[in-house]
C-alpha cells in the first residue's frame, strides 16, 4: 500500500504574509519527550511548544506549516515516481522511454508560436526552447500522476499527519449547513478584504457538493488598513438578528463597494429587513464586542490574513481553487 499526501496551494490573501498556528508539529517528535532537566525536574517538548506558541503563535505556525508542506511535496514525488516506475513495468519500458511516449502522446512539441509567446527575440530562441520544453514535461507528468493516483486510488492511504489547530465555536458564531456535519470549515474572514469575496463562491460550490456532510462557521477578522469592515462585520450580526444573516454576508461579499453605514442600511432594507430595528442595532454597536472577540481570537492563534481557513482544524490560506479544498475535504472524509 501506498503513502502519499496530497498538496494544498497557497493562494494571496489580505494582510500579511499568510502564517497559521498549529496545534501539533509536523514532526513526528513525541510531544511528552523530556528534553531538559532542572533540578530533576522534567521539561518536555509540549512544555516548549506550548511556550513558543504564548511567545509568538505566528511564526512558529509558519515554520510548522513549512515543515509540513514541504514533507507532503515531497512525499508526493515520491509516490509518483513509484506509480511512473510501476506503470512503466507493465508496460515493458524503461522509465525514461515510458515518460518520453507518454509526454509526446499529451503534450505537441514546442512551436515557433509558443517561443513567440515567451520572446520574441530570435537571439534567445536557444535558452526559451529548453525552458519551455522542460515546463511541458513537468505539466506532462504531472498529468500522468494524476491519472496513476486515480487508477490506483484505492491502494493509496495519506498517512502523514497534517498541522490542526482546535478552532472554538462558540454560541452566537454563524454556522451554514448540517450543525452535526463530519466537516466543519471555519473561515477567519473580512467583508472588505476582494481575496474573502472570491472564495465565497468556492465556499458555495463546497456546500453544493457535499451538503449535509459539512458546515461553515464564520468568524469576523476586520483587518486594520479596512476601515467598513467592522461595521460591516456588525451589519451581518443585526441583520442576523431578524434571521438575515447569511443574506447580509453574501449581499456585501457581491458589492464590496456599498460597505458605508449609509448603504448598509440600504441593503437591509432591500433584503426586507425592519429598518428602525437594523439601524437602531448599527449604531449603538450592539455587537461590536462580538466583531472584536473573533479578531482576538483569530489573532491568539497566529491568523495574519485573510481569507484564512480552517477544515477540521487544517489550514487552508487565501482564495484557493475548490480542487484544494476537495482533497482535504475527502481526506477528512475518508477518515470518518
């Protein structure tokens, strides 16, 4: 039986440089290793985890998620290496002929028109030819892994354990979908943030296609250079008190340029909500507190971006394509 663990990308966000905070290493130290002694008494390596992450949650999550990536990347050319190797054998070629076939079979060679496309200068025609032609074997296997791992999908088990961060959800933290779902995503986002508003159709597709078996939990992070987004923050919670919220969400996520109070008021009007009822809980910040209790939160635990999520406490950061989000959902899944 295979081992392989499948990557996740990283796509921009708003914010810093992403960083998300992880509960366990990617090593496979054991946590209740004793690693010093004062006075016989003993300090183990969870002591010290648990110590960096009080003393700066944000880098340590970035070297962890690191150390994790780079684990999975490259367990995964190695899984695919075996599978080229396997299939290779049952073909009665050697490795090299078998990708040199199977590479001239999907992908045209390299035409005038895709130098054209890179440069246009005929002088450099002997460096763009070899970078192109090295692009195209890598896109070539590439594909030919993919298929392999479909093929052989039922002999292959992701083992390496990933970085999970427990993730509270607390009462009053707006939730879509089965509340008793397998798979709870988490997202640490902001109303004003065009990297938040272009996930949540992903988001949508990911309900469409798994229903009941996940849920998303919101939790408010208005970044500090976005001054509408923590009134819009506030917005979605009043109108979430008249049952609207997930209206409100999506309404200003689809026109992120009418986040002023004014236009917000607007918006709950045109969504059917009571208006006096809406802005009376707008301006006097009747949830400003609970805006300001998942920034906190999100920033305990080392978030420095948005749109950062969590799927069963695995980090998922930025606007990532619904393919990234599939494998984790149906490696969590599977796990069930």
């Amino acid at each position: 039986m295979l081992v392989v663990a499948l990557t996740v990308g990283v796509s921009a966000g708003c914010g810093d440089e992403p960083t998300v905070a992880a509960q366990s290493a990617a090593s496979a130290a054991d946590p209740s290793q004793v690693v010093a002694e004062l006075a016989g008494k003993p300090i183990t390596l969870k002591d010290v985890d648990d110590k960096w992450e009080a003393f700066d949650a944000a880098e340590r999550a970035r070297l962890v998620q690191a150390m994790y990536q780079n684990r999975r990347n490259m367990l995964d050319q190695i899984v695919g290496d075996m599978l080229i190797a396997d299939a290779a054998q049952a073909a009665g070629q050697p490795v090299g002929d078998f990708l040199k076939a199977d590479l001239a079979r999907r992908m045209p060679a390299v035409s005038d028109a895709d130098i054209a496309s890179v440069y246009e200068q005929d002088q450099l025609r002997a460096e763009i030819v070899p970078f192109l032609e090295g692009r195209r074997q890598q896109q070539g296997r590439a594909m030919l892994v993919q298929e392999l791992k479909t093929k052989n999908a039922a002999s292959i088990t992701v083992m390496l354990d990933p970085p999970r961060y427990s993730v509270p959800v607390i009462a009053g933290d707006p939730i879509r979908g089965n509340p008793a779902a397998p798979v709870t995503i988490v997202e640490f986002s902001d109303y004003q943030c065009p990297f938040c508003s272009r996930v949540n159709p992903t988001l949508d597709r990911i309900r469409q296609t798994y229903g009941d078996r996940v849920r998303i939990v919101f939790k408010d992070f208005p970044l500090s250079n976005h001054p509408q987004a923590p009134k819009a923050a506030e917005a979605a919670r009043c109108a979430g008190d008249q049952n609207t919220y997930w209206e409100m969400h999506d309404a200003m996520f689809a026109n992120q340029r009418a986040l002023d109070v004014p236009t917000l008021k607007q918006t709950a009007r045109t969504l059917g909500l009571n208006g006096a009822t809406f802005d009376q809980c707008l301006d006097s910040g009747k949830h400003a507190r609970a805006v300001a209790d998942g920034l906190a939160l999100g920033e305990q635990m080392g978030v420095n971006s948005t749109p950062t999520l969590y799927i069963n406490g695995r980090a998922v950061l930025g606007a990532v394509p619904f393919e990234n989000f599939k494998t984790v959902i149906d490696e969590e899944l599977a796990r069930k």
